[in-house]
C-alpha cells in the first residue's frame, strides 16, 4: 500500500468506515453505516492522480465539506490545529487591514511561544527567558494558507501518536500519555478560554484568580500579545477554533471554540501588567495535566490517582491518594481528557513523586480553575 493509502485507511478508520472484507487486485470498497454511501479506494493510489480526487469528492460529499478540506485532515491525522481568526465587520473580499495581519501573525506567534515556555512549568513574567526546549517544541509549528471568509490563520503543530504503557496491574485503569506538542496547544487553548473568562464580569480579577490565571499557563507575554491584535482598530473580536489530530490520543476537553471581544483589551492590558509584578503563591505546589492512571485499592475504600504533568521543566508522573468519591470523580476526568490540577508539598516515595495531603486534587474544567480540598 502506498503512503497516502495507508493515510487514507487511517483516516478512514478513525472516522468510522469499515475496510472491505475482501479486497481485489485493484481495491475495495469502503462502507460506513451511517452513511448510504461507499467510497470506492483503488490499489495503487498516488496522490497526484484521477483517483485521489475522485476519493476526496466522495468524502466531501459524504462528509458536506470540500476536497481541500477533506485532504487537510487526512494529511493532518497526526496535526493539532488552531484556526485563528480576528476582524468580523470590517473584512472585505476576504482581505484585512495590513497592519492587523502584522500583528495577527507576530502576536499570535508570541503567544504561542509563551504558552510553550509556561507549558513546562507556570511563569507570570517569561522576560525573554524563554525555555530553549519549549522552542524547541514549536520548531516544529507552520502557518497555513488564510481561507476564505473572515481572516483566518491556520496553525498546524505536528504531534506524535501517543505511547501505549502496558497495564499489567489489577484495579489500574490507565489512559495514554499527552506528548509535548498536545501539552503546548492545550495550553494555549485553556489559556485563552480562562482569560476570556475573567475579562467578563465588571470586578477586577482577584488575587487568587490571577494565581488561576497563571497555573493555567496565561503569562505577561500572552495577555500582551492578546491586547495588542485586540486593540487594532480593524479586528472586532479575536477567536480560535482547535482541531485535536485524532490519531495523537484523545482530544482534551477544552473549549473547541474561544471567542474574545476587542471591547476587552483594556481589562486584558491591566492584567498584563499585572502578571509583570506577580509571583507564583510559595510553598505549595500547582501542577496541572491529565489523569493517567486511577487505581483503586483493595478495599475499595479510595485508591491513588495519577497525572501527568511537568516539574522543574521535566515531565514527570505525580500521585495522589484519594478518596473513593474522588476516585470516581478522577475516572470520569480521565475518559474525558479533563486536565487536573495537583496541589500540596510533593515528597518522593520510593521512585513515584506523591502530594502529602489527601484528595489533593481537583479539575480544571473549561474557563475556571476548581481548587482541590487540600
């Protein structure tokens, strides 16, 4: 099979249709339930011929998109994307003012760039101390053609389909690891979900929401680069939509859409500032990431619960005892891709890095931060 065949059946898979039982010399034919619709895939398929766009104007149709569209996914199975957008009024032909576009792109790079550095441990104020492997990471980031309609922008992070652990433990329910490069789009789409979140209502954010902000991965450089593409006069709202590569494991339950309006810049700007003077709360430790493991003890009175997370720049597994309740919580966490937060004083116990207080964790759940009971 041909590289882009191979493609084709992955993404085929993945999206539900089922190969052909038997396949002829020449191919066979893909069927999906949902749809009346087979899609005929031949053998040998190059991907600059007759029957590649054949293929990609059946999905297209089956799938009410475009063949532009179809192929992006196809070739993007292993792709997280986020589609950037700013200016809905003032947008003509498909154009935007020059001087919006500048900052659209050198901002939102910015931004980027900070949610990779705080992505492996939190920092209000980067200062040009950004990390050399979180830039490493986004080495790896490329900008799509704008598409039709408002100024689009899409950002294409390749990401590596995710390592299976074997699971050879008895009451251990485990889900796969989250690599580097989803850890950094994560973080930029949470930290532009909790800052639109606390720009809305008329209070000033408070201290211990600014310490929210800042766990989340929101820096002084972010919400800089956020004010500056927000105060341009042409751009009306900045917004991203996040496609989560589906073979890379399971799609984090942040928002797929995050929309901020440009009436906002002033209150982003003051918290800007703000991050420039704060510090990260001493003494107890912050540490957020997906549950990756939840066991439940032999009594079944609670269990440990584990995330995956970064500690003084290293990635690094970080459990908790818990609670039975909070066990169960935590299990739905995991099947949900939710990313947890871990607070307390972590101590090493034997090779396994553990918090000292129990049901130390809670959920950071879309747009705000749920403390723990720690």
């Amino acid at each position: 099979m041909t590289e882009m065949g191979s493609s084709l059946a992955m993404y085929l898979s993945a999206t539900g249709w089922v190969p052909p039982a038997e396949s002829g010399p020449q191919g066979g034919l893909w069927r999906n339930p949902d749809y009346r619709y087979s899609v005929p895939v031949p053998e040998p398929l190059p991907d600059d011929g007759p029957d590649w766009e054949l293929v990609l104007d059946r999905l297209a149709m089956v799938e009410k998109s475009t063949p532009q569209e179809v192929e992006h996914r196809i070739r993007g199975r292993l792709l997280d994307v986020a589609n950037l957008c700013a200016a809905k009024d003032l947008v003509i032909e498909d154009a935007i003012p020059l001087t919006a576009a500048v900052s659209m792109v050198r901002d939102s790079w910015i931004m980027l760039r900070s949610c990779a550095t705080t992505s492996l441990g939190a920092r209000p104020h980067i200062a040009g101390n950004y990390r050399r492997s979180a830039d490493d990471l986004i080495d790896l980031v490329r900008m799509a053609h704008t598409r039709r309609g408002s100024f689009i922008i899409p950002i294409y992070m390749p990401v590596r389909p995710p390592e299976e652990e074997p699971n050879q433990i008895i009451g251990l329910e485990t889900a796969p690891p989250e690599s580097g490069e989803r850890r950094v789009m994560r973080t930029f789409a949470q930290s532009l979900a909790i800052i639109g979140s606390v720009v809305e209502p008329e209070p000033e954010p408070s201290a211990n929401t600014v310490q929210d902000l800042i766990y989340a991965g929101v820096s002084h450089e972010f919400a800089a680069g956020l004010t500056r593409i927000l105060k341009n006069k042409s751009v009306a709202e900045f917004a991203a939509n996040f496609e989560w590569a589906t073979l890379a494991g399971p799609a984090p339950s942040t928002p797929r859409h995050v929309a901020i309006p440009a009436a906002a810049a002033a209150r982003i700007e003051r918290l800007s500032r703000r991050l420039k003077s704060e510090r990260p709360a001493r003494g107890i430790e912050m540490l957020t990431g997906p549950v990756i493991g939840v066991q439940r003890s032999d009594d079944d009175t609670g269990g440990v619960v584990t995330i995956q997370t970064v500690r003084a720049a290293r990635l690094c597994h970080v459990s908790v005892n818990v609670s039975r309740e909070r066990l169960d919580q935590a299990l739905d966490w995991m099947k949900q891709r939710s990313t947890a937060l871990v607070s307390g004083r972590i101590h090493r116990v034997g090779a396994n890095l553990f918090s000292d207080s129990r049901d130390s964790i809670g959920l950071f759940a879309h747009e705000q931060l749920f403390q723990p009971d720690g």
